[in-house]
C-alpha cells in the first residue's frame, strides 16, 4: 500500500460506485421497489463510516497489519453488497 491517502480514495471511490450502481438501478427499473437500494445505500454509508474511523485510528502498533486488515474488509464489504445488488 502507498500511502493512507490513497487507502482513503479506494474506500471513496469503491463505496461511492456502489452507492452510484444503487441509483443507476434504480433509474434503469423505475417501478420496482426501491426499498433494497436504500438499504444497500445505507449499508455502504455505514462501512464508509467504520473504515474511514479505523483508518484514522492512532492507537495502532503494526501499521502495516492494520492497513492491509482494512484493505481485505472493503473488498470484503465492496463483494457483499455487490451480490446484494445483482440479487434485485
């Protein structure tokens, strides 16, 4: 991993196109139920929340171990809520 910088924009962009997808599904079927969605959406705000908090921890003794934990959880949570929105 580069920097915490970068950890930071992955978990953004990551997060944010499954939100965005969230709303292109939406547009794309415009009379189904958008009750899914909004949970997936507010799924993806809280993991944006915990990883954002854990990357910001300062009471860590193995940095490294500690990134790369966070990095493997959003691909984790990233895989989750992608198969919640391919089962709409």
């Amino acid at each position: 991993m580069a920097s915490i910088k970068n950890l930071k924009k992955d978990i953004n962009y990551v997060l944010g196109d499954i939100i965005e997808e969230c709303y292109t599904w939406e547009i794309l079927n415009p009379k189904a139920d958008t009750k899914g969605t909004e949970e997936i959406i507010d799924e993806a705000i809280e993991a944006f929340d915990a990883l954002i908090e854990k990357v910001n921890s300062k009471d860590v003794e193995n940095y490294k171990a500690h990134f790369k934990a966070i990095n493997s959880e959003l691909e984790q949570t990233a895989k989750q809520l992608i198969e919640k929105i391919n089962s709409l």
